[in-house]
C-alpha cells in the first residue's frame, strides 16, 4: 500500500498555474526525487503533500489518511523538512527535540534522543541554542526533528544545503536508512548526482507539469535519441535547456 | 553620497508600501482599510475642537511634558536604550560596510533612513493631537512635533553610541567617551539630589489630590537645580504649546539649536560607531539569518538556564507550543528584568509600608496600581511570545499534527499568562504597599475584595486582549509587524499609540457583552442578597468571556488552516 498518494494535485496562484495535474504514488521503502529548474513547482509540490500549503484541486492520502478530511491524523504520519532550518531561538537543541516529542505524543522521546544526537553529531551542542550553532548544524537539528517521531513519510526540500562533505554522507546514508526501514521518502534538490545515487525514481517537473517520471534506467531509456549521455545531459534535454550541456 | 542614501531609503519605502498596498486586492483587507479610516474620521478628525474652558494649562503641559521626556531619557541611559536602534539589514551590512562608505556616511543614512518613519509619525501624532486646541496651526504642529521626535532620536542614537562603546571597551570606552559621561554623571547625580529634595513636598496630605500633586510638582521644579535639568526638555516642548506665531517662532530657535547640537554630537561619535555598529550589526544580520524579523541572540558563552516548566512526553499535544513559548519567556533578558524588578520591588514596598510615614511605600503602591492597569492596553502590543512571533514559522507549525484552534489557544494563552502575572504581581506590591495604612479609602477589606477580583477578571481580560492581537496579525499577516520585536522607541510612538485605541475600541465592544450582562445582573439581585449577588455576576462574566475566546479561537483556527504562507507574504 503507498503510503504518499497524490491524486491530480493543482495549485493555482491567482491565474498562474504553480502546479497542475500531478499524480504519483511513493511506497515504503522508495525514494522519490523530485528535481527540475527553478520556480517548476517542487517546492509547491512538497508543501502541498506536508499540508502547507491548501491545494486548489486534487487529493493527497498520508499512510491511508486525507490530508483535506482528516489532516492531524494524516500530518502525524509525514515529517517535512525545509531548506531553511527554522528554529525557535529560546529552545536548546535538546529541547527541540521534547517539544517535537510531546507534539507527536512520542512515549520514549528520552530513550530516542541520545541516538538521534549521536547519529546527526550533535551530541556536545544538545545544551546549545540555535543562535549558537553552525547553519550545518541547525540543518542537522531540524533533520534529528523530522526523525524523531519515526515518521512513515519523509519530505524534505533541498536536504543537503549546507552541510559539509562528511554531514552531506551521514544525511545520504540517515536517509537511505529511513528508506531501509519502510518510510517513504520524497526530497527535492538540484544536485542531480544525488538524487542520481540514492533515488529509486524521479520526477521532473517544469513549469508545473510532469515532464518525465520513473526510475533513471527507464527515463534515459525513453530518450534512445540521447544515447548513453548523463543524467545531466538527460534532465537539461527535459527543460529544454539542452544547449546549456554544450557549454 | 547622500543621494544614494536618499535613493535607497525612499525606493525601499515605496516599494514596501506598494506591496502593502497589493493586498488592498483582497476584500478583507479592504474592509480594514475603510473600517480604519472611518475610525480616524469618527474618533479624530470629526470631533469638534474642545472648549476653551477645558484646555489644558501651557504652563502644566509644558512641565509634565518636560519631566516625562526626562524620565524617558534618564531610563534609557541607566536600563539602556534598544541596542536595534544601531543594527543595518544583513543587505546595508553587504553593500554598505564594504563599499566605499565612510562611517559618518552611514550614520547620516541611519539618520536619513529613521526620518522616514518620524515624518510618518509626526503626521499621526498630529491627527491624534488635532482635537486638542493647544499649539498654533496643524503644519507648525507638524514641525514642532518633527523636531521633537528628531531631537530625542539623535539623543537616543547618541546614548546607543556611548552604552555599546563602554560595554564593548570597558576602560577604553571610558576615555573615549569622556564627556559624554562627565555630563551624563552630572546630569544624574543632579536628578537623585533633586527626587530627594522633592520628596517631602510630596509627603502632605494636600499632594495625595491630583491638583496637590501638581502644584507639589511644580514647586518642586521651581528650584533652581531641577529647573536647570528640565531647561533642555522644556525647550524641546515649547514650540508645542506656543500660542501665536510669534510666540512659536521664538520657541523655534533653542529648540532647532538643540536639534543642532544633537546631530553634531552623534555625526562626530564615527568612532564609537565603528566599535560598536559593525560587530551589533553583523551579530543582527547572524540573528536575522536565524529568524527573519527577530531580536538578536546574545547567548554566545553563556549557560543556558534550565526551563522552569518540566515538559511530559505524553499529554496535550498542543501544551507544547504553550511550553516553548512560556520557556522562551525566562530566557528573554528584557522580561527576566522585569520579574527581578517585581520581586525586588515587592519586598523592598512591604517592608517600608509598615514605616510611620510610609510615604515612599505609597508612591511606589500608586506607582505599581496605575501600570497594572495601564499594562491592560500596553501589555498585549509588548507581551509578543505568541503568534506574531510564531508566524514566521507557518511553514512549521502548519506541518504540525495539530488543530488551528489548539495552534491558536496555546500560542495566546502563554502570552495572556505573562501578561496576568505581571499585572497581578504589580496589583500584589500596589495592595501591600498600602498594607500599613488604616486611614485609606477603599478599607482594607475592599482592597481585597478588589485583589481577589481581579484575580477572577485579568485572565479573562487578557485572554481577549491576545486574541485580538494576535487575530490581527493572523488576519492581516502583510499589515501587521510580525517578529518579536515591535517599532519601537520616540519614531514609532505615533503609530503604537494609534495601533492601541485601535486595539483599546476592540478590546471594548468584546467586553461589553459580560460586563453589561454581568453587571445587569448583579444590579437585579444586589437588592435580594446583597454583596452576594456578586456571585452570580462573576460567574456568568467569567462564562460569557469564554464563550467569547472558545467562538473567537474556533474562528481564528479556521483562518490558521486556510492561511497559504506564500499567498499572506510570510512563506
């Protein structure tokens, strides 16, 4: 059973069409990528799924639940993750992690912390207040957040941005270990080696359509015209950027 | 230079009100845009001037003007100005501190940038003032007020200048800013020397009438030392209460001589600038990085204190906004002041209201009585750990698995708790304060009665306040400051004092309803049962008002669930 269901999801910004038709589905243990240029919509996509953002047509179902009828049941299912890490200044990291605790009704939030810290490297700043850790860090507290209540969807917008190299495969190996475990992920992100090496399937977006979806193998191969050329080369041929890759 | 400057000021104002102005394509904005003008027409511009016989004496305005605008300056200098008064954006610090731009260039841009908003409110104080008969004609109003707010702008600049240098500097401060001190000590010890001379004139039973008081006020600042120390004060009032042209023009000249001296003074701190407004700005821009419209972080090296409020793992799941917000209340260094200066001031009150005299007791009682009670329509525009903060975070607390409504009662109901323990431990050092004195009207046994009241009523008050408030900012996300941190200081003055009758006219119709029922209530039984009728009446008020805040928050959590982020300017 999917646990991501995204059913002819529209969101219009007065006339402008931010996203429009788009269906798929993300099953436990799949990593889907969502990539394509600036302004084609992942963004909008990702905070309509996290219940953001209120879509002006189509359904979305969390683990079995409707994100429109029932959506504290359905949010309680997801964790979503932003690109800009937004903490509360007052609370220290640990505490972070008690308040998104109590919001989740997580029983054992003591037991689960140490090795949440432990695996995002945070174990000797879990007395520090965001106003005194790196923006890597803050990335790594608002991703241990997401983590915390074991969520059976993950979501999360540009995941890499700002990390550091050895933070960039510690957040490739967390998240291919949420995938391992059952959740269904879904990330956005402009770095087309990554959702290269860790995605089960992409979807490519411009201007708010799909323009390609499946797994690497299958949208290079739908593209014989292409050859072997790279993912790159493949994704600037999809936005029709394609004399970008001549440069 | 200063045409850059002038460029970047008015290109960022115009476009900041060209997209405030966008939202006007919304009915419900419209609708606040006329519901605002009507009641500026009806409240301001309206009402016909009052009669000659209820003017206010020039001599009297001039003299409590003075002394507040004393207070106002002497509280700055010793709890300190807000340290923002100096911070760039992250952008000015970008382009501005590393291009080719002198320190004095960018302080007469913070000038030039701070003018915008004193011409703004210098307009709004002079609609407020309009009804008022004192002073020549609106536009020479409109200049006299400008002076005035430039004046006690540059001062408090000026202040920001001298405090940042000597905290950053220590010894080294010091010699820097040496007669900026040499003045300030003198300026200080002058005032403590005066408040003691003052006091016994105070100490009579003539003073304890609001005419007594006054004439004990103006006997006081008759003498020669507090007349010296309020000259500069007065001068800056005058052109105020001037009556005729001439008058007004020649209370123009010390006033615009003190405005002078004032631009000098924080144009040639360049120096002190350099130490303190790059760092501050930078740790500001740093701040910012971390919440759009926030107040710096200073916590850099410093233990961070354990939350006072323990929180279960397991329980409404909502109580942890309510936490969040209650724990960012003991770490923020402006509110642990305060609870300091209660607790300090409540010991130091009892025990001196069971003196023979008990004079001071009693000024600091009356002290603490009127600001709990003035903290009613203060407190919610100051108290600010809710919403207006949280908005900037609607992403994050729309992916929450919560409901609008309990999104909107926790984040209200920690600010509402705030604001009622101040109040009331205000109205506690205003009740023992008076614990010693036998003679006073109301008796004892009625001060208590009033205490328990309002131990009943001030939670209910509250609450409504911060509904009000914070359904603002979630109604009008584009029109409302949101962030901690709110306009601030003499320029923003105009606009706070508009955005409170706003808020004072709302909070009002809301309370009409239990008061009216309420009262109606007790007036019909008060014959049958006597004081017990107040029972009853208490009760269905307490009822009424919640009713009130579960129809309101119910209402406001809808909105919370239809608020796109993106669409309101906050995503």
């Amino acid at each position: 059973m999917p646990v991501i269901e995204v059913e002819g999801l529209q969101k219009l910004y007065g006339d402008f069409p931010a996203v429009q038709g788009l269906s798929f589905q993300v099953g436990p243990g799949e990593v889907l990528g969502l990539v394509g240029p600036n302004g084609a919509g992942k963004t909008t996509t990702i905070r309509s799924i996290a219940g953001i953002i209120i879509p002006s047509a189509g359904t979305i179902r969390i683990a079995g639940h409707d994100l429109a009828r029932d959506p504290v049941r359905a949010k309680a299912a997801l964790a979503f993750i932003p690109d800009e890490p937004h903490l509360f200044e007052y609370l220290t990291v640990e505490e972070h992690l008690r308040f998104v605790g109590r919001l989740y009704g997580v029983a054992d939030v003591r037991q689960r912390i140490p090795g949440l810290l432990e695996e995002m490297d945070l174990t000797e700043k879990r007395a520090s207040l965001p106003g005194e850790l790196s923006r890597g860090m803050k990335q790594k507290l608002a991703i241990a957040c997401g983590l915390l209540h074991e969520p059976q969807a993950l979501l999360l917008d540009e995941p890499l941005t700002g990390l550091d190299p050895v933070g960039i495969r510690r957040m490739k190996a967390t998240i291919m270990r949420r995938a391992a475990a059952g959740a269904a992920v879904m990330l956005s992100s402009h770095l087309l080696h990554l959702v290269e090496e860790i995605c089960t399937r992409l979807l490519v977006l411009q201007r708010g359509r799909v323009v390609a979806f499946g797994t690497t193998a299958e949208i290079i191969a739908r593209r014989p015209d292409l050859g072997s050329r790279s993912l790159e080369d493949v994704f600037l041929d999809l936005i029709g950027q394609d004399e970008g890759a001549e440069l | 230079m200063i045409r850059m400057f002038g460029y970047l000021a008015w290109r960022s104002a115009y476009n900041r009100t060209a997209r405030q102005a966008r939202h006007l394509r919304s009915p419900r904005y419209v609708a606040a845009l006329l519901l605002g003008l009507a009641y500026l027409w009806f409240v301001v511009l309206a009402q016909r001037p009052a009669p000659a016989a209820d003017l206010a004496d020039p001599r009297w305005l001039e003299l409590v003007g003075a002394l507040a605008l004393l207070g106002a300056v002497a509280w700055g200098w010793i709890f300190g100005v807000e340290r923002r008064v100096l911070a760039f954006s992250p952008a000015e610090v970008t382009f501005l501190f590393s291009g080719p731009v002198s320190r004095r260039g960018l302080i007469q841009f913070k000038l030039l940038r701070t003018q915008l908003l004193i011409l703004f409110n210098a307009l709004l104080w002079t609609l407020i003032l309009s009804r008022e008969r004192f002073g020549v004609s609106p536009w020479l109003r409109v200049i006299s007020i400008w002076m005035l707010l430039t004046t006690l702008s540059f001062h408090r600049l000026g202040a920001s200048f001298v405090r940042t240098s000597l905290a950053e500097h220590g010894r080294l401060g010091v010699r820097h800013r040496v007669v900026s001190l040499v003045v300030l000590g003198v300026v200080l010890v002058a005032l403590t020397w005066s408040i003691g001379e003052a006091l016994p004139r105070f100490a009579g039973a003539d003073a304890r009438t609001p005419i007594g008081f006054l004439s004990a006020l103006g006997e006081a600042a008759a003498q020669p030392l507090p007349t010296a120390l309020t000259y500069p004060f007065r001068v800056m009032i005058r052109p105020l209460t001037a009556h005729s042209v001439s008058d007004w023009l020649q209370a123009l000249w010390p006033a615009l001589i003190l405005l002078v001296l004032h631009y000098i003074w924080v144009v040639r701190s360049d120096t002190a600038f350099e130490e303190a407004a790059a760092a501050l700005s930078l740790q500001h821009a740093q701040a910012l990085s971390e919440r759009p419209a926030g107040r710096q972080v200073r916590w850099a090296g410093r233990r961070v204190s354990a939350p006072l409020i323990r929180l279960a793992p397991e329980g409404w799941p909502a109580g942890a906004i309510l936490w969040k917000n209650l724990v960012a209340v003991t770490r923020t260094q402006r509110l642990r002041n305060v609870g300091l200066a209660l607790a300090v001031g409540g010991v130091v009150v009892t025990a001196l209201s069971f003196e023979p005299e008990g004079t001071l007791a009693e000024i600091a009682g009356w002290f603490a009585v009127t600001w709990a009670g003035a903290m009613t329509v203060i407190g919610p525009q100051w108290v600010r750990n809710d919403l207006r903060g949280d908005l900037l975070k609607l992403d994050m607390l729309r992916s929450y698995p919560l409901r609008g409504g309990s999104v909107v009662i926790a984040e209200v109901g920690a600010s509402a708790l705030v604001l009622t323990a101040i109040q009331l431990s205000l109205l506690v050092i205003g009740y023992l304060a008076f614990l010693g004195n036998q003679s006073m009207e109301p008796s004892l046994q009625d001060r208590t009665l009033l205490l328990v009241a309002a131990f009943a009523f001030l939670p209910g008050i509250n609450l409504l306040g911060m509904i009000i408030q914070n359904g603002a900012a979630l109604l009008y996300p584009a029109w409302v400051r949101l962030g901690s941190g709110r306009p601030a200081g003499v320029e923003a003055l105009g606009q706070n004092m508009l955005m409170m009758l706003v808020f004072v006219a709302l909070l009002g119709v809301t309370l009409l309803p239990p008061v009216a029922i309420g009262g109606g209530v007790f007036l019909l039984l008060h014959g049958i049962v006597s004081r017990w009728a107040a029972i009853p009446a208490t009760t269905l008020v307490l009822g009424i008002m919640a009713f009130e805040a579960a129809l309101l928050v119910n209402w406001l959590g809808g909105v919370f669930e239809r608020t796109d982020p993106a669409a309101a300017g906050i995503g």
